[in-house]
C-alpha cells in the first residue's frame, strides 16, 4: 500500500490546528495532528518542505521504518518542531493501518487493558467562590478527577484561568500577552487553595494542580510538603522541565506524586527521571513526542521504574491527537490518567469524533483507526488566525517561565 499524496492543512475552528492528511493507493486517508501552539508555521513548513516529498511512495504499513528514517535520517534530532511533524506523520499512518485492517487502533496495540481510561477536568476561578462553581460543575458532569486553579491574589494575569471560555485556551493575540508574576504570592496561596477546596468537597474527588514550570526546587519542595495533607493527585510541572535534576531535590522533600512532560518532545528528555525514579507521572503527548510509536516507548521505559502516564491533553491537542492518546491509554499496563479539556464547539463542524465521555471515563471508540474524520472543506471556513503564547514577568519586569 504505497503513499500517493499527503498535505498539510492549517485552520482555525476555534483555536488554530495543523492537520496532515495522508493518502494512499487503496483509497485510505490518515489523519494526523502537527499543532504547536503559537508555532504552527514552523511546523507545517517542516512537514511541506521537507517531509511530504520523502513520503510519496513509501509503503504505508511501515510506521516503524518511516519514523526511523525520519528521526535518524534527518541527522538533527530531537526538538519541538521536528517530533511534533513525525508524530503528525506517525499518527496518520496508524490510522491508515487500523483502516486496512478494519480494527481501532488500540485492538492493533494489544487490545483494551481496561474499559475506560479516566480522565481530569479543568476547574477555575477568578476567585475561590469562583472556583468553587467550576468543581461542581464538574462533579455534575461525572468527572472523578479535577485539576484546580485560581487568580493568585496580587497578581493580575496568571495562568489557568478560563474566564468566560468554556475552553481555556492561553494563546491569543499578534503579539504575546504579558503576565504578571511573584512567587512569594503564590507560595502561601497554594496550600490555602488546597484546604479551601477539601473543605468544601471532601476527599472523594481526585484534585491536579499545575504550577507551570515557575518555582526554584526548594519552593517546589515547599509547596509540595504544604500539600501533603490535601493528598493532591499530583502536582504538575513544578520547575523548569528542562532540569531533571531538579527533580531530585523535591523528591528529597515531599511525598506529594510528581508529574512533568507536556513539553518533552522525546524519551530523552525523561530518561533520568524514569529511570532515578524522580517522578510519579510522565505527561508527554502523543503529538509532541514523535507520535504513538515513540509515545508507547516512553511509557514502556516508564513501566519499568513503577512511572505511570498522564498525557497533556489540553485543547491545543486537535481531536486526532486526543484520539491517538485514548487509544495508547486504553491499551498500556500502567496508564494513569488522562488531560481532557475538550474542544470548542467550532471544532465541531470540522473533526468528526468516535470517543465519548461517560462517568469521568472516556473510550476512543470502535471506529476502524484512529476513529476521528477531518473535513477538508469545512476546514477552509476557517482560515488561520496567528497567535501567540503568553510571556510571563516577574513584578520587576524581568522575564520569568510561563
Ligand atoms: O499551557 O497546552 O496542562 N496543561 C497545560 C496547558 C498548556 C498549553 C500550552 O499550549 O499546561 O494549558
Ligand atoms: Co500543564
């Protein structure tokens, strides 16, 4: 089954994505997702210009030889840009392979390991009032895992926060929005966060939280040792996820569960924090982290060292790529939990969906492949719409993590 045409389409149906649609001899079409928030262009260029005219011709059943030649033959490795174009490609070709074969993918992955995979909704507030009205809503809906954030008192804009989007989405406008940041204000505010929310709702419900990469280690460390009594699920992304060494110093600290990885592109960026143990949940994506191929070997290596997943999922995830990660979910023996923000209802008219929600569970569905349709047409309604993520300053104006 040789590969006769592949295209990159990028469009807006609420927020920007990138899709790459494959197609083949036989009358297949694959899709995959090449989204990198604020970064699209880069993105579908690579896949246009340099990974398109090497994939005309190919035989399509040969995911592991493609990623391969990809990945090694490109020469420079690694990267955002590089592994969220193979992922797109990777991903599309296990959605051609599950449509020949007639079978959703996660049954060519060794079948159902479980018969739901839980996923964790995103609570927020202006306020803890305000947030308060978000974890019900939650509740209402069925959801058994929530993550919980709130504006910080002294700090105008920080992250998390939905406002009036049912969706929160950080990206926006031509140039970059400033936030503001202090982490003395948010040092205190955290554990006040976590007793206000288990007085209200009790034990019974899972509670995230994500710190967004912007605490040294003996603040994280800290924060993670106030917490412990709230039994938070995890905290997320405490440092800079570049530093995996800075894992070991929290660790040293606190028994609070410990998860990173939603910017990781590859197994090497998690390689010492596997194999030392440093962490409890790995959060790469599927559509950042070289696709299903790549992604399964990462959390096989995880396995090994009693690390459990909890895929990024948040609405910069296009349908496909949310998809692809319920498949791997459902089928892996140490699956942990999944993102689930959901899409605008915009994304709607373009990605056509087989997984559902149900009781704080969801299912990718027995569609053949990836179970998740693309129209090409309803896509060129609308057009793409250049964003950017925010930039984060401390209140002395300097340049901190966002
Ligand atoms: O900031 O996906 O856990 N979820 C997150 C997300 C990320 C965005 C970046 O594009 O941290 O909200
Ligand atoms: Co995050």
């Amino acid at each position: 089954m040789k590969i006769t045409d592949a295209r990159v389409i990028v469009s807006a149906p609420g927020r920007n994505y990138v899709t790459l649609v494959v197609e083949t001899d036989d009358g297949l079409v694959g899709y995959g997702d090449a989204t990198l928030n604020g970064r699209e262009l880069a993105v579908a260029s690579y896949l246009s210009d340099h990974v398109v005219p090497l994939l005309i011709g190919r035989d399509a059943h040969r995911i592991e030889d493609t990623w391969q030649y990809l990945y090694r033959g490109a020469y420079w490795r690694r990267g955002p840009v590089t592994m969220t174009a193979i992922a797109a490609v990777d991903v599309a070709l296990w959605d051609i392979k599950g449509k020949a074969a007639g079978l959703p993918v996660y049954q060519l992955l060794g079948g159902a390991a479980r018969d739901g995979v839980m996923v964790y909704g995103h609570a927020s507030g202006g306020d803890l009032d305000g947030l308060d009205a978000d974890v019900e809503r939650h509740l209402a809906q069925g959801y058994k895992a929530i993550r919980v954030q709130s504006a910080i008192p002294g700090l105008d804009a920080t992250y998390g926060i939905a406002g009036a989007s049912p969706v929160y989405e950080p990206a926006s406008g031509a140039r970059p929005q400033e936030d503001r940041w202090e982490t003395s204000a948010y040092l205190d505010f955290a554990p006040r966060l976590f007793e206000h929310v288990r007085d209200r709702f009790g034990y019974g419900v899972h509670l995230l939280h994500d710190m967004h990469h912007r605490l040294s280690p003996i603040e994280a460390a800290r924060v993670g040792a106030a917490l412990e009594p709230y039994r938070p699920f995890w905290i997320e992304d405490p440092t800079p996820a570049e530093d995996q060494s800075a894992f070991r110093l929290i660790r040293q600290h606190t028994t609070t569960p410990l998860a990173v990885g939603e910017v990781f592109n590859s197994i090497w960026d998690a390689q010492q924090l596997i194999t030392e143990r440093l962490i409890d949940y790995i959060r790469t994506s599927v559509s950042h982290t070289g696709g299903i191929t790549h992604l399964r070997r990462v959390f096989s290596l995880a396995e090994l060292y009693g690390v459990r997943s909890g895929s990024h999922g948040a609405g910069d995830l296009s349908p496909v790529s949310l998809a692809a990660a319920l498949h791997v979910d459902l089928s892996i023996p140490n699956f942990g939990i999944q993102e689930y923000m959901g899409h605008l209802a915009a994304a709607e008219e373009v990605f056509t969906v087989g997984y559902s929600f149900r009781d704080g569970y969801m299912h990718p569905g027995d569609l053949p492949g990836i179970g998740v349709s693309f129209d090409e047409e309803a896509a060129k309604r609308f057009p793409y719409d250049p964003k950017y993520l925010p930039v984060n300053r401390r209140l002395d104006g300097s340049v901190h993590d966002w």
